[in-house]
C-alpha cells in the first residue's frame, strides 16, 4: 500500500510540471506577439510621419544622380532648332544654345544621324553645361559652359577612331533583329540592313526559321579598343528558303554610293511599269464601260493586249501569295513586294513552271503566259498594282527606278565586286 501511494505521488508530479511549462510557453507567446504588434504600429506610425517622408524623399532624390548625359541622332526633317525644343529646358536656354550652334561655321549642315550629347547638372538653373555636336565621324565641336555668364565656349576635337571591318554570320533562330543583336550587331546597322532589304523582303512574314544572314560593315574604334561607332555595310547576303538576296556597296560616282545585286541591278528595285514585252496598251486605268458586263465601272488595272502564250513576268522581286482561279479575273497571280506593295496579274492561259503560292521570284522572271480566261473579250494580261491595299494606277506609279550598271560602269563594279569577296573570304579565315 505505502508503495503504490508513491507511484501515484510521482504522477502526480509528472502532471504539475506539464501544466506549468504549458502555462510558461501561452505566456511568452503572448508577450512575444503583443510586443510584435506594438513594434509595427510603432513603425506604422512613424511611417506617417511627415517629416520622416520628407527626410526619405531628400534621400531618393539623392539617388538620382547630379550628371545625365542625353544623346540624340538627327533625323530627316530635324532642324537645330526642332533638336534644341526637344530639350526640357528654358526658352531662354534653349535660345543661348541655338544662338551658339548657328554661330558655329563647320555646323552649317546638319546631317541624318549627326550625333548630339548634352551633359545636364540637375541641380543647376540652367541645366545644360555642356555639349558635344559630331562634325562627322572623325571629329567633334565640343561647346563647354564659360565660367561667366550663360555662354559656352567651343573646341574642335579630332577624334582618334580606327577603322575596323566586321564579317559577322548567324540562322536566324528566334527573330532577325535578336539573332544579330545576339552577335553584337549595333542596332543602327541593323536597321540600315533592314532598310536596304525593305524593297524586296517582307521582314515580318518573309523570314522562317533556320533562314540566315552575313554581313560586312564598319567599325569605329578608339584607343581602348571599344567600338565607339559604326560605319557602312560593305556587304550583305540575305539566304531566305535557300535563295541568295546578295548586296554590294558600290560607288558609282565620286561621293555616291548604292547598293548593287551580283548582276550590278541596284537594289533599290522599281516596279515594271509593263510586266510584259511586245504588248499594247488596250485599256487604261479609271472609269470605263466594261466590255462585258456594259455598264460604267472602275478600271482597277491597266490592260495589255497580247497573244495567247506571250510570257509574263514578275514586275519586282517578291513572294507569290495567289497563283489561282480569282473568279473574273481567271487564272491569276498575286506578288506581294514588300510591306507597301503588290501586284496582281489575270486573265492567264497557264502559269509558268514553279509558280505556285509561297514562291520566291526575281523580277522579270516569267510567272504565266497571257490568256483570256475569266471575265475576258480577248488574250490580255490585266495588270495591277496595290499600294497600302490600295489600287493604284500602275503607269503613274513613281518609285525609285532601278539603277543597272552597264559597260564601263559594269567593269568597275565588277572589279569592286572581286575586292569585296576576296575581303570576305579572308574575315571568314579569321574569324
Ligand atoms: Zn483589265
């Protein structure tokens, strides 16, 4: 008995302290929370506080920083004072800065893509205190705020760049634009080279995967071996579905240069006015009665006359995006050019070899031969031509015409050429 009564004793002992380390552990938590609480009211409060936001706001604009240098590239149509009203300053600023550029003889013309920078003190009245005004690629007018008054002082600077040529080479995996900037391909030459294929490629329906690209262009660079600027491209070679779309830069008069295909054709491709040889002119753009169906209709297209079978030819380089039964029209073929513009040819007999819808053609390649099929009185091609969807009259049509290197102008081009792909072949060596 006295044994058990123990045993029931140490229990019960077992029991008190459970109790009591639980009631220890509710009791701290409690505290702990209610100090929690009070601590975040505390900084809540304090958050509020007028002054302490004033004090936060005097730090972050701290952050920004005193100095910002902002850059522009001219554009066409810029003026030095359409560049100046850019600049979130004064009128009075802005005055003293145009009046200090147009003093300036060596800025008389202001060129696309002349480079300004201007330095801006943020905690000055008049913010600009500097700027730099490129001349052209080798040498800069640096003006400089005078120590007196609110007028700036020039300096010629003759930059110290060397000329670097650059062959890069990539497929397109992704989009052009980040498979060259992938490359390190500075973004201007990347739009000069989308500028220059914008006549016959179609950048945003025209490129697949696994298409691919190379390049020749200028790099200017300075003592520490950093690219400070780009030049021109040399060369270009555009492989889309296993078409070369190949250009040269040829100067073809002192000072002028374009950019030339193989066969020394300007890249700056014009649309045919007549898509066909040994045709006549049967029926023009605008209101007409219409053969057929004799009532006043529009004419959306020009009309040649020509015997069945007489080849007809693609007016400009492009993608065929119809080569079909187009109701009235008969058999007909669609090109689109690039962005802006399409053509359209009905009424053929067959289409030539190839034609079919995605195919790549050049221009004045044969795409059909002329027919009378559709709405048709008689063998005629019925040629149109669509700008920003829009039909327009094809003999009025004005385009840059297409420039093609002939005889002694060939045989240079031809030698310039020659030069060209031997300097390729050797940065691809190197590279
Ligand atoms: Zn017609």
């Amino acid at each position: 008995m006295k044994f058990l009564r123990k045993i029931e004793l140490k229990e019960y002992s077992i029991f008190f302290w459970l109790v009591l380390i639980s009631f220890l552990t509710i009791f701290v938590f409690i505290i702990y929370t209610n100090n929690k609480v009070d601590k975040a009211l505390k900084i809540k409060s304090s958050l509020d506080n007028i002054y302490l936001k004033k004090t936060l706001k005097e730090i972050t604009n701290n952050l920004n920083p005193r100095y910002v240098n902002k850059e522009y590239l001219a554009v066409s149509g810029d003026t030095y004072q359409s560049i100046i009203n850019k600049l979130n300053i004064n009128e009075k600023e802005k005055k003293i800065i145009l009046d200090t550029i147009l003093k300036e003889k060596s800025l008389k013309i202001l060129r696309i893509n002349q480079k300004f920078i201007f330095k801006f003190d943020n905690l000055s009245q008049e913010k600009v205190i500097e700027f730099k005004i490129e001349t052209d690629r080798k040498n800069e007018i640096y003006f400089q705020k005078s120590s007196v008054g609110s007028s700036f002082i020039s300096k010629k600077i003759k930059k110290n760049f060397k000329k670097k040529l650059v062959y890069k080479e990539t497929i397109i995996t992704n989009s052009l634009y980040n498979s060259a900037v992938n490359l390190g391909i500075k973004p201007n030459i990347i739009i000069e080279f989308a500028r220059l294929y914008g006549f016959q490629v179609d950048f945003q329906r025209d490129i697949w995967k696994s298409d691919s690209f190379q390049i020749i262009y200028e790099e200017f660079i300075n003592e520490d071996n950093k690219i400070v600027d780009t030049g021109e491209i040399i060369f270009a070679n555009l492989k889309l579905q296993n078409s070369d779309l190949q250009l040269y830069k040829y100067e073809y008069e002192k000072n002028k240069i374009d950019y030339f295909d193989e066969n020394g054709k300007s890249i700056k491709k014009t649309l045919m006015k007549t898509p066909i040889n040994g045709a006549r002119l049967s029926s023009s753009f605008g209101k007409r009665k219409h053969p057929i169906l004799g009532y006043t209709k529009m004419h959306t297209g020009t009309d040649f006359a020509a015997p069945k079978g007489t080849p007809i030819m693609a007016s400009g380089d492009g993608k065929v995006t119809k080569a079909g039964w187009c109701g009235g029209g008969g058999n007909c073929v669609k090109i689109k050019h690039n962005s802006k513009y399409q053509t359209v040819y009905a009424h053929m007999s067959k289409f030539a070899k190839g034609i079919k819808k995605g195919a790549r053609v050049k221009q004045g390649q044969t795409i059909g031969y002329v027919g009378s099929t559709g709405l048709s009185t008689g063998p005629h091609l019925h040629y149109e031509v669509i700008e920003n969807g829009r039909k327009i009259n094809s003999q009025k049509l004005k385009l840059p015409s297409g420039k093609i290197l002939k005889g002694e102008d060939r045989k240079k081009f031809e030698v310039s050429k020659i030069k060209i792909d031997v300097l390729k072949s050797d940065l691809i060596s190197k590279n």
